[in-house]
C-alpha cells in the first residue's frame, strides 16, 4: 500500500525526478502548484500545507494539509490522479488530508486511482498509515 523513504525528503528535485524513468535532459518541463499555504488555524480563505510537482505523467504530491483533495479538483484534477505522496514531517496541518485524497481517489468519481497509493515520509509515517488503514476499515472494506 505505501513505501517509506528516509527524514530527507525535498534534497534536490532535480536528483529526484530522474529515478523516474527520464533522462535529466528530458526533464526540463516541471510544473509545481501549491495547493494549500496555510498554518494549522482554521481558515476559509486558506487550505492546509500542499504542494504538487507534475514531471511528465508523474504527479507528486507533497503533505496533504486540510483541503488537499478540494484543492486538486479546483485545479482541474481528480486525486485519482495522484498515487505518489511525500509527508514532510508528521504534524496533523501536513496529514489530515492524507484520508480525503487517499480513499476519495479510490472512488469513480474521484479517479479512480488505478495504481497503489505509496507514501514515503519519516519514522512513524508506516505507523501511522496502518493506523488510518483500521481507522478507515469501513471504507476499504466497501
């Protein structure tokens, strides 16, 4: 269901994006959205910590603050479409999301993401999924 990958997660993008599957001289065209910039105060103007890197067909997605999933449908995209996530750190303003795009995207009219969700993040981050997988028993096991 996910994978972990070590605290380091944002080294360098362009030693990151060429693991999958291009060239660095093919990876010249990235586009990164910021789907949420707020703190962990409630805000209607603001949604939660979320960034999405597009590289080719990969689409990354970086923490998953409150609102992520809402913010990826407003640009244009259904959170089917994500399968990759990178969690900073563990704080709740950076995770509460993870549910919403995760088991939103599983669904026809999220996207019905096709792939595996995988995860990486820092020690505790396959804790903690195990935990939302028995928290969200009711809705995998639909």
């Amino acid at each position: 269901m996910f994978f972990l990958l070590g605290v380091s997660i944002i080294l360098s993008l362009s030693l990151f994006l060429p693991s999958f599957g291009q060239t660095a001289e093919q990876q010249t065209d990235f586009k990164v959205t910021l789907l949420g910039t707020g703190s962990p105060l409630l805000s209607t103007t603001r949604s939660g910590p979320s960034t999405l890197v597009e590289v080719g067909d990969e689409k990354l997605l970086f923490d998953a603050g409150r609102g992520t999933a809402l913010q990826l449908y407003k640009a244009n995209m259904l959170p089917g479409s994500v399968d990759k996530l990178f969690l900073t750190h563990l704080h709740s303003d950076h995770t509460i999301g993870i549910p919403d795009v995760w088991l939103t995207g599983s669904l026809p009219t999220g996207g019905k993401r096709e792939q595996a969700f995988k995860i990486w993040g820092p020690k505790g981050t396959e804790k903690m999924m195990l935990h939302m997988n028995k928290a969200f028993k009711a809705d995998l096991d639909a």
